[in-house]
C-alpha cells in the first residue's frame, strides 16, 4: 500500500499531466528519469555526425535513441536498423510527425530534415510537448522563423539550433576576449567558405532508389508550392530552391551567427548580393558561387559600425573556411586561432596624424582569453560538445547555448540574403513588421 509521499507524488503527477492539451502531452520527467529522444529525419547528417555525437553522452546523462519518424520506407528502416545496432532491441519506426507524436513514450527529438523543413518540425516538437535539437539553418522564410521562436515562447520548451560554433572552445574564448574589449572596436570582416565537390549536395546513388509510392511527397513539399515529384530536388535539396539556397542555407548561417554572437548585433542594417552558376551546370537552380557584403552597427546609427564581406565557391577550394576579424590594432583568426598585429595602425602612419601606433600583441586565442571552456575545436567535436549542451540543458531547463533566438538571428540574415540574391537590389529589414525590405535606402527603422 503505498505511504503518504508515494500518494501526494502521484496526484501531483497526474494533476500537471491533465493540465496539459492533449496535444502537448510529453512524459512528466524527474531529474534522473531516462530522457527517451526520436529521430525526426534519418538524413545522412544524423547518421553521421548527431547520432554519434548524442551516443558519446547518452549514457553519462541518461538519454536513450528510442524512436525514427521519416516518411520515406527506405530511411525509416535503415534508421531502425541504426539504433538496434546502438543496443535498442525494439525501436520505435512512425511513417510521420503524427505518429510519432501520438505516442507518449518520447520525450524529446532531434530534427534533421531539409532545410525548409527545419522550423516547421521544430513547432510540431514543441507544440507536441517536446524539447528538441533543430538543425541549421534555423528557418529560410521569416514566415517560419517567426513561427518557430513564437513556439518556443510559448510553450518554454528547450531547443537548441545545430550552430555548432557556439558550443565550441575557440570561438567561445575568441568572444570571451572580444568582450573584454582588447581587441578593440571590429572595423571589418572577411569570411571565405570555398570547396571544388562538383557532387556535393549531389546523392546520383540514392535518386534510383526513391519511389514516390514509397514516401509522402505531399508531407514532404509542408507550406512551400506544391511541384510535381521530382527525386532529385527530394534528395538534393540543397540545389533547389524554394527547398534551399544552397550555399547560404549551409554555410553563411555558420559564420554569420558567430558575428551576432561577438557583436551583440541582431541582424544586418543590410545586405547585397552577387553570383552565378558559373561551373556546375547540372540543373541546379542555386548558386555555386556567391558574394555577400552585409552592413552591421547599431541600428539606430547608419554610420558607426563595419562590414562583413563574405565569399563561397564550390568550383575552386582556395582559401578554404577562413573567418577574418580586424580592428585598428590587428587582427583575429578563427582558422589559426591567434591574435596578431595584422594590417594594425603603425608607427610611421599614425606619427603622421598626431597619434600613437597601434599594434596589438600577438598570441593565440587560448592567451587571449581569460576563461576556458570542457568543449574542444575540432569539427566533429563541435557538434559533439553542442548536443552534449542540448542534453544538459534539457535536464536544468537553462538556456541552451544556440538559442531559438540566435537561430532568428540568422535566419533573418539568411533571409535579407535570399531577397537580395532574388531580387538583385540592396536589402534591409523592418523591425515593426520583421520581415525584409527589398530595395530599402538602409535607413533603419527605429530612424523612421
């Protein structure tokens, strides 16, 4: 029979349960209950990198992969057959989103699905009562961005964006040092992301395989216009829009949210763009190659502030991922982690003006840095370290290092730089209505 305690436990358990919609419904967790995480989307980035990542913590915090929802037969099998290889002798396999929500023995999910689909499937998680980890980029449309952070405004649930940087130890040394205002006031950014892959985003293996009698390309296409079933634009999505931009959707998000995370600054004043397919002429309606200029500073001062320029290639892999910071004094590099005295006001010209050199000491960010950090640097270690933090902070109910605002952050960027690659015209964005301005004079609106 059971004594009091165990009694006023169970009430209280079944009272915070039936306050909940019925929609909403997830398993009301203690502190050291096993957190049961689904898979939203087998893609080749969860097998590969997210799965492993979640397994290097799973045991320590006591999470488990239990469940697989993906619309496609093929995918929802290997996925299954995944996690029966990680130890899960019964996984759960759901044909979609409702299934899967329907049940309640899934406490939270990570979303690796397509890159429109992102913010989409982060609503249903949360709405259906579920902290989840989203993957980048964070949303393509303001319309979804904004669905997504007032999800997660609404019901309090922990999500954490797949930009991994802010989980990672150089970069958050690098803003640790930032901050203390040594390096002085950023005057200028150059960002690069080139490769030479004419088959990447490319999957020539895998279209044969996928049959639409075998998936839900209604479900699949969600909120965007409705085309007839292509398996290329299926599984190389990343070449189509409306489904991606490509190159901004992948790797602009990455970088440019380091730059709001240093700054403080929540989007770009503006934004231009210029590009081409200029190589890889297989179809693809995205770019392969793609310059960006974007105007940050206060957004109440169109003067103050710096550019960040930004460059990415698929057709020649020169200059690789470099990440630029300069202030008057030197520079910060983000590839070599160091601190220089690179392109820093020296003697002879500042003599000349009735000022002193400035030249800032050179050491590595490590140095620079008065605090440290468990996360490590290297690539698979980002991730690993950025999941590790989802984890915890499903478990403290803190905010997760790449919050759904940082990942608005981007998204709004990203967003500023799809109309700008669209249209041709320069950029801005109305914070009254949060959405873009095409053709805007860059007046920002709290000017208007």
């Amino acid at each position: 029979m059971p004594d009091r305690r165990q009694f006023l436990h169970a009430a209280g358990m079944t009272a915070a349960a039936a306050s909940l919609p019925a929609r909403s419904y997830a398993r009301i967790l203690g502190a050291n209950d096993r957190v049961r995480v689904g898979i939203v989307g087998f893609s080749d980035r969860c097998r590969g990198s997210l799965i492993p990542a979640f397994q290097q913590h799973a045991a320590g915090l006591n999470f488990e992969l239990v469940a697989v929802s993906d619309i496609w037969s093929l995918r929802r099998e290997a996925g299954s057959q995944q996690l029966q290889k990680l130890g899960n002798t019964a996984p759960i396999t759901c044909r979609n989103n409702d299934e899967l929500y329907a049940r309640k023995d899934v406490d939270a999910v990570i979303v690796a699905t397509a890159d429109f689909q992102h913010a989409q499937h982060g609503v249903e998680a949360v709405r259906a009562g579920r902290d989840a980890y989203v993957e980048k980029p964070m949303a393509n449309t303001m319309e979804d961005a904004r669905a997504l952070r007032k999800a997660v405004k609404d019901t309090g649930k922990i999500v954490q964006i797949g930009t991994q940087r802010r989980s990672t130890k150089s970069y958050q040394q690098a803003y640790e040092y930032l901050k203390s205002g040594k390096f002085g006031d950023i005057v200028a950014v150059e960002m690069t992301w080139n490769v030479n892959q004419p088959g990447r985003w490319r999957r020539p293996g895998l279209i044969d395989k996928l049959r639409q009698e075998d998936t839900d390309w209604t479900r699949w296409q969600l909120n965007r216009p409705k085309e007839a079933f292509d398996p290329r634009k299926y599984l190389e999505f990343r070449l189509f829009w409306p489904y991606s931009s490509g190159i901004p959707d992948q790797w602009l998000v990455h970088q440019i949210d380091t730059v709001h995370w240093f700054t403080g600054y929540p989007r770009p004043r503006s934004v231009v763009a210029n590009g081409g397919i200029y190589l890889w002429k297989d179809g693809r309606r995205n770019w392969d190659t793609f310059t960006g200029v974007y105007d940050y500073g206060p957004l109440d001062d169109t003067t103050k502030g710096f550019q960040v320029i930004y460059s990415s290639r698929m057709t020649n892999a020169a200059g690789d991922v470099k990440e630029y910071y300069y202030s008057n004094g030197g520079m910060l590099d983000l590839d070599k982690n160091t601190v220089t005295d690179t392109g820093g006001m020296k003697e002879n010209h500042a003599k000349a003006m009735g000022m002193k050199a400035n030249l800032l000491p050179s050491m590595s960010i490590a140095e620079a840095s008065a605090t440290t950090t468990a996360a490590d640097t290297g690539a698979d270690d980002s991730t690993s370290a950025n999941v590790r933090n989802w984890m915890e902070c499903v478990r403290s109910r803190k905010p997760p290092n790449a919050s759904v605002e940082a990942g608005y952050s981007h998204s709004v960027a990203l967003c500023m730089t799809i109309a700008a690659i669209q249209t041709g015209q320069r950029v801005t964005f109305d914070d009254a209505t949060q959405d873009v301005v095409i053709g805007g004079q860059g007046v920002p609106s709290a000017r208007r």
